[in-house]
C-alpha cells in the first residue's frame, strides 16, 4: 500500500517542528501550523499541535518554570489569556485558505521585524506589556501561534537566548490552559484530532530533544540565526501556492 503523501509531509513537518520547539524553545507552532494545514486544514493542526505539545514538552518545563522571570511572564500571559478566546473563535468561522494565507504572512511579518535587528529600547510599560501578550494570545487561539510577538518583544529588549527561551516555557504554559479550555468549548477536540495526535506525536518528540540537545552548545548569536532560517522556510512553504507538493 502506497504511504500518503499528505501524512508523510505532516510528520516531517512534525518532526522539524519538534527541533525547532526544543531548541528555541518557540517557532513549533510556525512550522507546524501551517504546513499540516496545507493537508488537514487549520482546525485539526491546530488542536492537534496543543495535545502534541503539552503532553510532551512536560519534561522541559520543570527546569525552565524555575529559571524563568515571573514579573516578566505573568504580564504577558494575562492578556494573552483575556484574548485567547477571540482567536479561536476567528479559528472556527474564518475560510481555512484565507487563515493560511494570513497565518504564512503574519509568519513572514514578524520573521522581518526580528531579523531586521530592531530592538525595544524603551521601558516596558504594564499596558504595553498587555498589549503584546493580547496580540500573542489571538495568535494562540487563532493557531497556536502566539510566540513571535512575545519573542520579538523579549528578544527585541537585547535578552540573552537562555533567559528567553525559559520565559517562553512558562507563558506556554499558563497559555496552553486557557488555548485547550477554549478549544475543547468550541469542539475543536475531534476524532480526527486524536488520530492524527497519535500518528505525529513520535516524530515531534524525536525532535523536541533533538532540539533541546543541539541549545546546549548554541550561542545567542546561533540561537536567532537557527530561528529565522526555520521561521522563513516554514513560512514560505506553507503558502496555498505549494499545495502541489502534497497532491493537494
């Protein structure tokens, strides 16, 4: 029996997804999203990517809620979690070739605002705080994709890799509790959902520590660099114009 172009594609998205998750501590979710989008369509990617991810990254994310600096995370995940449930709602109304191609964009979007080497050198002020964790979390409920702008704030302040990518852990964390209360509300939580859980779930892991091994010896500079790279190819190939390359 001929293997399925389309779960082939997914679990090698879902296997360089769980690279980059593990390493950065981000980007999953760009890479995931969109590209087994491009076979099953936003509303199973996205539910499946929260399962995924949750029940494997539980053994990152005991070290990483020690290192990571709560008055810096508790501002953002708050208002990510008041703006979650818009995103998902967006997520189950919206045309599912218009959310890629709005998803492969915003992609691209923030990959140049990081890339570009602009930095926050201003305070960071409570209601500017809020507003990047409320963008973050439309973005997570919309396709669990709520990183970047955290990322691009974090990173845009001059942090060190290691502190960023701890931070990261925790506000997943608080955020993934309030994306999967929304989700299973809205009935996102599907047969298909599990099956295709089951099906990726190993080729993430594999990745995720993969991932998580190769940060070990990474410098800040080899942190970003790895990031953009995966953030650009992931982008690009989940546009509706490669459809072709999984018999879509």
């Amino acid at each position: 029996m001929a293997l399925d172009p389309a779960l082939v594609w997914a679990f090698l998205t879902a296997l360089i997804a769980g690279v980059t998750r593990g390493f950065s501590g981000f980007g999953g979710a760009l890479i995931f999203v969109p590209l087994v989008s491009a076979a099953y369509g936003p509303r199973v990617a996205a539910p499946s990517l929260l399962v995924i991810d949750t029940l494997l990254t539980l053994p990152f994310l005991v070290p990483a809620l020690r290192a990571c600096i709560w008055r810096q995370v508790a501002p953002l995940a708050a208002g990510a979690v008041v703006a979650v449930p818009a995103g998902v709602w967006v997520l189950g109304h919206t045309d599912p070739m218009v959310l890629r191609w709005a998803l492969a964009l915003l992609g691209l979007g923030l990959l140049a605002l990081l890339a570009s080497g602009w930095r926050h050198t201003g305070r960071h002020s409570l209601p500017t705080t809020l507003a990047v964790g409320a963008v973050a979390g439309f973005c997570g409920g919309a396709a669990q994709m709520s990183g970047p702008a955290v990322v691009a704030y974090w990173l845009g302040s001059g942090q060190p890799s290691a502190l960023v990518r701890a931070n990261l852990f925790g506000f997943f964390a608080l955020v993934t509790l309030a994306s999967g209360t929304a989700y299973a509300v809205s009935g996102l939580f599907t047969a298909e959902v599990g099956r295709l859980t089951l099906l990726l779930g190993p080729g993430y892991a594999i990745g995720l520590y993969a991932g998580a091994r190769a940060f070990r010896g990474a410098s800040d500079r080899h942190y970003r660099i790895a990031a953009y790279w995966v953030i650009a190819a992931a982008a690009l190939l989940s546009l509706p114009l490669f459809d072709a390359l999984i018999g879509r």
